[in-house]
C-alpha cells in the first residue's frame, strides 16, 4: 500500500492536516492514542472511517521512515 492510499494532505479536507486517505481522521490522532495507551483496536472503534489495513499501513510506512539509515537526525 503505497502512501498515497494512507495520507491524504489537501487543503479542502482538514485545511491541509494529513489525514487518513477517504477520512477526515488526522494521521497524528492515531500516533495520540498509541502514545496514550489506547490500542489500535480502540482506535479503530472510535474512529469507525479508518480501515485496519490503512492504520497497519501507516504505522509500519512510519516505522520504515523512522528505522531507515537515511534519516538524518539534525
């Protein structure tokens, strides 16, 4: 899954804030509740638009970008 078919960023939906792809769920509300505790089964309870495959999607897009050698820390 490519992430054009996870992030969406347009101006009409949100005013621009990432969201997920067919939602107007801000990305950054999955990574508020994974860091609060919240597991990604009561995300997706809450969040009832976003598509389990999507948040998986996501999070494993955000982990290579984040473990990858080319990312530069300063």
């Amino acid at each position: 899954m490519g992430l054009n078919n996870i992030i969406t960023i347009d101006k009409e939906i949100m005013g621009g804030w990432p969201v997920s792809t067919g939602t107007r769920v801000p990305v950054e509300s999955l990574f508020d509740y994974l860091e609060a505790g919240i597991s990604l089964d009561e995300f997706i309870e809450q969040f009832l638009s976003v598509i389990r495959k999507q948040a998986i999607a996501l999070l494993d897009a955000a982990n290579k970008i984040m473990t990858s050698k080319n990312t530069k820390t300063s």
